[in-house]
C-alpha cells in the first residue's frame, strides 16, 4: 500500500498522508452515517458517552464537535478499524502484528469546528514502546482553509513536552514557553479517502474551519502488539486479544528507552481532549470568529 521512500519517510518526519485509501463507496457510506449521527445530537443538551457538543450547540442548529469512540456505535465505523488497506500501511511501518486502541471522529462544520490545541498522543498514553500511531480518515476533502491537521515534521524522535497547567493534566502544550518552533508546521491536505498516519509522539494540533465546507476526520488508534500501556493496562484479557487487527498475541511486550510523562493528576475537565484542554493557560490557534480564548 506505501512505497518503501514513504515508510522511510514516516521514519524521518512522524507522519505520511496516503492517498487514495478508501474508495467513492466508502467515503459516502461514512459521510451518511455521520449525517445520521449529527441528526441524533440535536436531542441531546450536554455532553454523553458518545457525543461531545460545540459550545453553542441546538436542537435548531446541531454542533457536534467529537463522536467518541463511533466503532464501537455503528458497523460502518466498525468495518473501518480492519480495513485492508488501512491494515496494510501498519503492517509495513511495524511488521506482522499490529492492536486497534479506540477511535473517534472529530468534526468541523462549515464556518465553525473548534481548534485542537497542539499536543503529543503520547502524553495521553504512554507505552513500553513507541509503535504506536493515529490513522486520520478524510471523510471531507481537507484543504489549508478548513482546519486541516498541522503538525511538526520530525517532533516524534524529540521531547516529550510538559502538558500540565494549574497542577494537573491539560492534554495540551502551552505554545508561549514550550520553545518549539510552530513555524515549522506542515498541514495534512488530501482528498477525500486519504489518511494521514502519525506518530504518537509527533507534535500536532489544528485551527478552526473558517471555509464554508465541513471537515470530518475520523482518527483510529493503533499500535504494534508488543506495545504495553503504562496506563490505563487491560482488565479484560478476551477484549484485549479481540483488539488485535493483524498477526499475534505476545507475552513479552517490547521495552525500549522511550521518554514518559505521566497524563496525572488528571485534568479537571474530562470527556475529551477538548474538554482537557479548557484549562490551557495559553492558546495558540483562532478560533472561528478570529479569537484566541
Ligand atoms: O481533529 C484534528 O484536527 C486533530 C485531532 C487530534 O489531534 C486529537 O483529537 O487528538
């Protein structure tokens, strides 16, 4: 599915955009279910389990911001966490065997869709090795007006950055003493079908969608076998195994010298990285209407 020069570079720079992944028929398929998704968020007033809601969000005029964890709400979704061709790049980048962690699918209506502040996967969840990477599925073509995803070539083999304020976790990064150099950002445009492969350690955020289209990203967890989270481990050995997408259970998780922070004490606002990251003392990204709050 990649090239060997694309492998080389995900190595070097942390993330690749394929395109092409999926077909017309799919992309279409996840664009009707989403509509169906939104259309059900305008019974809901605050956040649930599976919906996370813009601020301003109504009955009249849905904002849905996060379906979280949509594989596990709808076979659509679902068929997604083993798509061939999705399996196909993980397997080149890691080798034989590769677990599904969870997913969720982020949406920017037209015109509006809150920024996501930068931040490193990896503060969120730590491993015992860093095979670890988000596969983002373009629903929308993503172009460099509607919130496409930026990120910071080379970041992923650097430091992991301080995501604390106030005393606990933020699940952000404070852009005004982190010292990182934003201008290097690179933005993930593609058509519709495309996916972006980053690294759980790769430096990333995006800004609103100020273009009059949507922008509906729906990014999969995944990680090699050997890869045992210092967070949050399993208690349920069946589901843990039922998570594997290619190759085969290990006892022996792969321990390599990777840098951790923990994501403790944990942020005040939970629910999702949004709502981790209200408590930010610094915020690098406008919101729609042009605003840095
Ligand atoms: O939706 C995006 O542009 C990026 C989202 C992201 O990084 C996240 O939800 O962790």
């Amino acid at each position: 599915m990649i090239s060997s020069l694309e492998t080389a570079r995900y190595r070097r720079e942390g993330f690749i955009v394929v395109p092409d992944v999926l077909s017309a028929a799919e992309i279409s398929e996840l664009r009707r279910v989403t509509d169906e998704f939104v259309e059900a968020s305008r019974k809901v007033t605050t956040h649930s389990d599976i919906f996370d809601l813009e601020p301003g969000h109504s009955a009249e005029r849905p904002r849905l911001r996060r379906i979280k964890t949509p594989s596990l709400h709808h076979p659509v979704y679902a068929a997604m966490v083993r798509h061939p061709n999705i399996v196909a790049v993980l397997t080149q980048l890691w080798g034989p065997d590769v677990r599904f962690d969870l997913s969720k699918l982020n949406l920017k209506a037209a015109g509006f869709g809150s920024p996501v502040e930068w931040h490193q996967d990896w503060a969120f969840y730590p491993h015992t090795n860093d095979d670890l990477a988000a596969v983002g599925i373009m629903i929308d073509d993503f172009t460099a007006d509607n919130g496409s995803m930026l990120v910071i070539p080379g970041s992923h083999t650097g430091p992991i950055h301080d995501h604390h304020a106030k005393g606990h976790f933020v699940g952000g990064i404070d852009p005004a003493t982190s010292g990182i150099d934003f201008s290097r950002a690179v933005m993930c445009t593609g058509k519709a079908g495309s996916i972006t492969v980053h690294h759980a350690r790769l430096i990333h955020g995006s800004s609103a969608n100020t273009s009059g289209k949507p922008r509906r990203f729906l990014l999969q967890q995944y990680r090699a076998a050997d890869a045992w989270p210092l967070i949050s481990p399993p208690t349920d050995w069946g589901k843990w195994e039922s998570l594997l997408v290619a190759g085969e259970e290990t006892m022996q998780p792969r321990m390599t010298a990777v840098p951790v922070r923990l994501p403790y004490p944990a942020a005040p606002n939970q629910g999702s990285i949004y709502e981790n990251q209200l408590d930010l003392q610094t915020r690098y990204f406008r919101d729609a209407e042009g605003a840095v709050r």
